[in-house]
DNA sequence: CGTCATTCTGTCAGTCAATGACAAGTGTCG
DNA sequence: CGACACTTGTCATTGACTGACAGAATGACG
C-alpha cells in the first residue's frame, strides 16, 4: 500500500500548509475578508489546487470543528459504561472543550466562527451532518435502538446545537467564563430539566 | 407619513412577487438550480433589484422561516400566565407549525429547507440571530431577568436549535408523522429530563 | 401645474467562490 | 527505463454579490 509514499507525504504537508496559512490569515484579516487566492498564494499552490484539497472556503474553516466532533466522539466512546448518558455527554464535550481552550489555533477559530454568522451556521451544518453518528453511541449507550427510540437523536441534537449555541449566546451576553465551565453549566440545566415554573406573582398595574 | 403612500404599495407588491415567484422557482427546480436572474426575471425587475430587497439568495428562501419565528414570538406571549415556561413554549411552537402545515407555500419550503444543507444552516443563522428576542420573553415569563438568568438563553437555544433539529433527524430516520406531532414529543421528551441511565446489563462477549 | 428633492431602479463593471476540461508534471511499480 | 496512475496548473465559465452612476418615478410644496 501507499500508507507512507512520497506522494501521500506531500499531500498531507500540503493540506496542513494550507490550513495553518488558513488560519493564519482568517485571524489576520478575518473570515470574510481573506481570499481563496490569498490562501493558496501563501501556500504556493493554485487557486484550483486549494479545491481539490477542501471543498470550499467554511470547509477550510471548519476542518478545526470537525476534528472536535471527532474527539468528542471518542472521548464519549471513552467514558466509564455506568456512567448516566447526559454525564458521559457532559465529560466528553467538556474534556474536548478543555483541550481546545489549550490550543492556540483552536481558541482563535473558536472567536472566528462565533464572530462570523457565515462560519456559526456553517458549524451547525457541520453538526447535523454528523448527528446520526453522535446518535448512535448515545444509543449504544443507552441500550436502545437509535433508530426508533428518538431519545439518542434529540440528545444528540442537543449536544451538537442547543449546547453550543447557549454557550455563545452567554458569551455575547458578557459571560467571561471559560468555555468549559458555560459547558458544564448548561449540561447541569439541562440535567436538572427544563420544566421551569411561571412567575408566580402577577405584575403589578 | 407614507403608510399607504403609492411607493410603498408599489414596493410591497414587488417584495410579494418575489417571494412568490422565488418559491414556485425553488420548487420547480431546487434552490440550487435556481438563480437569482431567473426569480428577477420572473418578476421583471433587474437582477441588481433583487438584492436591494433581499440581501442574498438564501434571505428570501428563509423569509418565511423568519415570519415562523415572529409567529411563534407571537403565540408564546399569548398563551395563558400560570403555564410552565416549557409547556407555553411547545404549546406556541406547536401552534406555528400547525399553521405551517396547512399552508402551501409554507408546507412545501419546509421540504426545500431541510433537504438543502445550505438552508438548513441558514436556518439555523436566522435562529440564532433571534435568539436574544426569544430569550427576553422567556425570561419575562419566568420572572427573572435573562442577562443574569442562563435559563431563558439555554431554552431559547433548545426551542431553537434542538428541537428542530431533533425532528429534521427523526423526519430522515423514516418517521413520517405530522411535524406538530413530532415536536409534542420532543417537548415531552425535554421536559421529563434527558438524564438517561446507562444499560444495565453489559453486553454479551 | 411646475419645480425640486427623495427614492427607486437599471446598467455597467468588477470581485470572489466554485467547477469542468484539458494539458503537463510527478510519483509508483513492474 | 517505461507504462501507468495520480496530482497539479491553466483556462474558461457560471453564479452570487457589490459599488458607482445615471435616469425615471414619486412625493412635497409653492
């Protein structure tokens, strides 16, 4: 096979090169305002080439989130079989979120995507593609069948999109916590039901 | 003023046919396939035109996403004080989906909405755009204020996100019931906790 | 009614993302 | 080395979107 060939090697750099020259000008210049051409110039390859590597410029953008689903789903596969699902779901996004707040390009695309519209809708594409996969470990879990017990599904919904979107929505509203701590905090709501009761005195008139 | 001046008619009117046009457009052909030429042509109005009412293409595919949300803003304020927040908030999502299912247009962009990847995102934008709005009256409903209280941000996010979500996957999965149908149970579901024990019983070897 | 300012629209030119087709270069393997 | 597969660059094209400017429609007012 060709596991460890000139060829494979050279891709590999190339797509690495082209992510970190990513990134690099994202955070210089933002999202919106750096080029595919400006990419693939850094790099030396062509603007034609930078396509064949990523499908297209959020995909470049977002190959950093993928890799966090993927870890998420690891760290969750990871965790102690007694453990209650919501808890297992809380350690592993919290774990992943831990290790990302560590990493310098990770904590720069984490401000990128939550300040480009473009890049926030594109992470949530991102995480619906991969809810079936999150779903079916939520299921395997549980012992049921992800594919007519709905339960694996809405919270694998919520892990992927309730979760992060709350986590951004405290931050722009002046939440300076570490991203970890909003994590588990909302893992706890949640855990805790969101059955809340009305108010109970009537305003007064 | 100009509230009925002829201007604003005349406006009114092109915004409309856009719309309508867009729609028959979407649906005839997929909103890939379809150009913003061909909606301005439809409508006879130059391409540039187009753009100084909506901002993008997919703006007018989520114009009616966004009158939903306004919708379900609207239901929720009207539903009776002593209720849970969770059960006011299925019973207004429940009410605007409802409506939705029975009106054509609505019906058959629903359709066109989860089956673009592109749509769903933007969706997803559109939602998190409104999240603050939703957050205030949740918040006003529970008698706490929402840039302390994390609840009401976290329960928007879940009404949001996760509830849609969860029933575009469920939709894929093969269940075919009413979309009103499917949120009632993803609201059962969030409000009897998500804290599911891990299976029991280890698995043979 | 005529004039002027405001507002709306069309035309034009241009940028950028993305894709298909073809040719030329580079690695792989017998 | 030489046939072959894979990768890349070049070229051309489409489609979304924007800025600038000119002209038409509209509304306000004397």
């Amino acid at each position: 096979m060709d596991t460890v060939g000139l060829r494979q090697r050279k891709k590999q750099r190339t797509r690495e090169a082209l992510i970190e020259a990513a990134v690099a000008l994202f955070c210089a210049n933002g999202y919106d305002a750096t080029t595919v051409d400006q990419i693939a110039e850094a790099v030396e390859v062509s603007p034609r080439t930078f396509f064949r590597y990523f499908t297209s410029k959020q995909d470049i953008a977002l190959s950093l989130a993928d890799e966090q689903i993927t870890a998420m789903l690891t760290a969750f596969e990871a965790q102690p079989a007694g453990l209650p699902v919501l808890t297992a779901m809380r350690q592993a996004v919290v774990e992943v979120v831990r290790a990302a707040a560590a990493s310098a390009p990770h904590g720069r695309m984490r401000d990128l995507v939550s300040g480009s519209p473009a890049l926030t809708a594109a992470r949530f594409e991102r995480g619906s593609a991969r809810l079936d996969e999150v779903a079916r470990l939520v299921g395997a879990r549980m012992g049921v069948d992800q594919a007519t017990d709905p339960r694996p599904r809405l919270m694998a919904a919520v892990a992927l999109c309730a979760v992060p979107t709350a986590v951004d929505a405290w931050r722009s509203a002046g939440r300076d916590e570490p991203d970890a701590d909003l994590v588990e905090q909302a893992f706890d709501l949640l855990a805790a039901g969101l059955d809340y009761p009305a108010a109970e005195i009537s305003e007064p008139r």
